[in-house]
C-alpha cells in the first residue's frame, strides 16, 4: 500500500486522468439514458461534447489551472447556449474551483469564486425548476451554490496553510544558514586568534635561540662547557619552536593570518593559579589542585590549557548562577596533562555554550575544540549527573606528526 501511494503521489496526472475517464464513462451513461425522455434538452452529440471538455478539464487541473478554468467556464456557456442540462460531468466545476484556489493565480482565484457565486443562479434561470414559489427557486440556488462556495473556501484555505508552511521551512532554512555561517565565522576568529598567540611562542622561542647563539659565540673559546650547555638551550627551544610552527602553519592554512600588535608574553600553566584567585576575588569560589609532579611543558600546550581553564570559568560565573562553585583539577601525566573543570551551577543549554565565549572573544566549546585539535588533543564536555558542567581535556605532551 505504501508503494501505491508513493506512485499516486508521484503522478497526480495520471491520478487526475483516471478519474476523468470514469467521470466521462458516468455522464455518458447518464447523456444517452435521458434521450427521448419527455423532459430532456439538448442533443446527446452536444452533450457528450460538453462532458468531454469538462473531463478534459479535470484530467489537466494540476499542469495548467487557470487555463482549465478559463475552458471550463466556456464549456459552462456552451451549455448555456445549447440547452444541455447539468450531466455528473458538471461536478468539474467543483474540482476546478479548488484548484485555481489552491493552486491558481489570484486573479484565476476570484474569477472562479465570481463563476461559483453565479452558476446557480444562471441555471435556474436556463432551467427553472417546476415549482411556481419563489422562495423554492431561491433554495434550490442556494442549495446549489453552497458546494461551490465551500470548494473555493477550502481551496484558498489550503492555498494559506502551504503559504504558512512554505514560510516556516523559508525561515527555517535560512536560520540554519545563518547559524552555520555565525559558526564558521566563529571558527575563523578563534583560529586567527590562536594563530597569533603560537605566533608570538615560535617568536619567543626563536628570541631566546638568538640570545644563547650570542652567548655561546662569545664564551666560546673562554668557556667551552657553558657554550655547550647554550648549544644544548638552542637544540631543545629549536624543537620546541618547530613543533609550534608545524601547528602554526596547520591554523593558517584554514584561516587567514592577521597582524597582531607587538609580541606580548603568552599566559601558562602556572598562571593558572592566578587565574583562580581572579575568580574567587568576584565571588566564585574555585577549588584548584595539581596532581603529579609539574615539569616544563610545550608553551602550545600551557597556553591552551590556560585558556581552556579560563573559557571553563568564565562559562560558569556567566550560566553557573549566584550560588555556584567551581573546581579545576590539573594532572600530570607520563605523556600528557589532564584538565578537569566543574561546577555544580544550574547551567545553561548547550548551545549556549556553543555560542558564547570568555569576554566576548571566544565562542565557547568551538573555541575549546579548536585549541585541543590544535595541539592534538581530545576534549569531552558536557553536564553533569546531578547538576553543574563538566569540562574534561586531555593534552599529549609530545607533538603530533
């Protein structure tokens, strides 16, 4: 059954055509049946004729409405003028007044209400009805007109609800639009935004190379070990400074670079500390531990757990409300460093998240993917059993290749 009417939905001509030849097989029956009978007008070649223009007119309602109507009201007159009485193929009327008002154009619409509102009457006066009351040639016109003015209300009332429907999906598509678009924008931002802060870590890291090259050139010859110990300074901020740069250079081959001021130093783990007493000076009391033993770290990598600690927090004064707390747990690991961050506010949708960022600058979790993925990380974060959000990052400590 389904598949049946897939293929009916799919071709409503031929649905419109079969139902035409049934309708013209009706009232030809009905035409050659009332021959010779005493109260009988018109020929049964006018007659057919008739019937088969207004079949004609429902088998093609759908691929040219205002035409059909426009044949439809010609055959109307010409049964006028041939004196051939109403058949069952009369009931194309009926069909094609819904249409134009569904489908039509508006002057086709008011056209067929107009022909609706005057067919009644018109008959009745080609073929009054036996009755000499007025008031009974009066409810038979009414009798007779309350269907087509019932076809063309529900026609125009389907032409408003597809109207409404068609806007609601319009207005749908294009918020999604603008949704992907605000996040793309998003992304481009935060991207340009962390590729000038690795920018200014290669630039420090590349400053110190410069510094230690000196100091070894001039203690070269009168202090061979600490020219060394420089030497060895160079290698390991060398392979620092190339391991930004790969990841540099991964940001800006997917956004366009833009000029910063002038070099500024990057935040780092051990700031994070003062990150928290910010925080619990404006009224957010913030539980923070560091598991493990602390060693130096890829300035990558302590810049993005800086600011993904510093997204968390400000994510929960903004949707935590005025009772919430916070707790951020950082966990040295073997080959990598943990960041846990909670609290146990009222929250906030998701989306929220999604969309607003640390200060106005960030843009929430996309900002927070971005930074992980950029660093070769993983982030999960969502709410909490209970209560509150949950941030939970893992950054490895050796570069991705």
């Amino acid at each position: 059954m389904q598949r049946l009417y897939d293929f009916l939905r799919r071709h409503p001509t031929g649905v419109d055509t079969f139902w035409a030849v049934v309708l013209f097989g009706i009232s030809g029956v009905s035409v050659t049946s009332l021959n010779g009978a005493p109260d009988h007008h018109g020929s049964i070649a006018a007659g057919l004729a008739v019937s088969a223009v207004l079949c004609l007119v429902v088998a093609l309602r759908r691929l040219f409405p205002e035409p059909m109507l426009l044949l439809a009201a010609a055959a109307g007159l010409a049964q006028l003028i041939l004196d051939v009485e109403t058949t069952v193929a009369d009931f194309a009327m009926l069909v094609i007044t819904y249409t134009v008002a569904t489908v039509g154009a508006r002057w086709a619409s008011r056209l067929a209400l107009g022909i609706s509102l005057c067919a009644a009457t018109l008959a009745q006066i080609r073929w009054p009805v036996d009755e000499p009351a007025g008031v009974a040639r009066i409810a038979v016109v009414v009798f007779q007109t309350v269907p087509f003015a019932l076809a063309w209300v529900l026609g125009d009332s389907m032409r408003t609800r597809r109207a409404y429907f068609a806007q609601l999906e319009e207005r749908a598509s294009r918020l999604e639009k603008e949704r992907e678009a605000q996040a793309k924008v998003a992304v481009a931002a935060e991207r340009a935004r962390i590729a000038r802060e690795l920018h200014d870590v290669v630039a420090h890291n590349v400053s110190v190379m410069v510094v230690q090259a000196d100091g070894a050139a001039y203690v070269l010859d009168s202090a061979p070990d600490q020219a060394k110990k420089a030497l060895e300074t160079i290698s390991s901020t060398g392979r620092q400074a190339l391991a930004e740069m790969r990841r540099l250079l991964g940001v800006l081959r997917t956004g366009e670079h833009q000029e910063s001021g002038e070099y500024v130093p990057q935040p780092d783990v051990e700031q994070i500390d003062d990150l928290v007493d910010q925080c619990r000076s404006s009224g957010l009391p913030v539980d923070f531990k560091v598991e493990g033993t602390p060693r130096p770290l890829p300035s990558g990598v302590e810049l993005t757990a800086y600011r993904i600690v510093q997204e968390a927090l400000t994510n929960t004064r903004k949707h935590g409300g005025p009772n919430a707390g916070a707790s951020v747990r950082l966990v040295y690991f073997d080959d990598g460093l943990g960041l846990l961050v909670e609290d146990d506010g009222k929250g906030a949708p998701h989306e929220l998240y999604e969309e607003g960022g640390a200060d106005g600058q960030g843009h929430g979790l996309i900002g927070m993917r971005e930074r992980v993925g950029m660093v070769g990380g993983t982030l999960d974060a969502g709410p909490r059993p209970g209560g509150g959000f949950r941030i939970s990052v893992l950054l490895p400590l050796k570069p991705a290749h």
